[in-house]
C-alpha cells in the first residue's frame, strides 16, 4: 500500500505561482505513474497531469504551458509546479497513484487511488 501526503495549496493572486509536493510512504512509488487532480466542493475529480516512473508526462488542456509536473524519486515524491495561476485554478487539489504498469499515461479519476488528503489551492483576482 502507498499512502500519500499533499502539501504546498494557499492563497496566491492571481499571476503568481505555488508549487504542490506529493509525499509517498510505504510501498515505493517510483515505479508508478502519479497523477495530480482537482476537485470543487460536490463536483467531479478532474485530471489536472500524470508523470510516468520513466518520465513522460500529460497535461490537461487547461493548465499546459502553465503548469509543471516532476517527480524525484529519491525523495519519492512528486510536483506540481503552477505557475500564471488563475482564479479558475482555484480547487482542492489532490495526487493519486495509477497501480497498473501501463504505456500509455491514464487520465481517469478511476483509474487512480491511495489518494491523499488534499491541498487547498486559493487564486484571488
């Protein structure tokens, strides 16, 4: 089992930039894809970016060019560098691991899990 910690959400304006860390412990996550969501209060878990255990990554369309997603596997933990932040970007965002060694980068809430707690990210305009 992988459990995961968010951290890094907060109030920023809107420009600015927050970079998000997703902790893993237990099982190690480096040979997983990880995956990054939001979610608004009573609505859906949407794809925000993935990052593969070699590297590849997708993007939705709405953060590509603004947002960055790494990983350091030492450290087993993942990014998510945001940057241009918008208030639309506003949302609890979550990270998720995708337990299935596929090639190709999944983009499905369900095909994520041992999600984290979440972290609060706020953009003021």
């Amino acid at each position: 089992q992988v459990q995961l910690v968010e951290s890094g959400g907060g109030l920023v304006q809107a420009g600015g930039s927050l970079r998000l860390s997703c902790a893993a412990s237990g099982r190690t996550s480096s040979s997983y894809t990880m995956g990054w969501f939001r979610q608004a209060p009573g609505k859906e878990r949407l794809f925000v970016a993935a990052i593969s255990s070699s590297g590849s990554t997708a993007y939705a369309n709405s953060v590509k060019g603004r947002f960055t997603i790494s990983r350091d596997n030492a450290k087993n933990t993942v990014y998510l560098q945001m940057n241009s932040l918008e208030p639309e970007d506003t949302d609890v965002y979550y990270c998720g691991v995708d337990f299935l060694r596929l090639a190709v980068l999944r983009t499905g809430r369900d095909n994520y899990g041992s999600w984290g707690q979440g972290t609060q990210v706020t953009v003021s305009s």
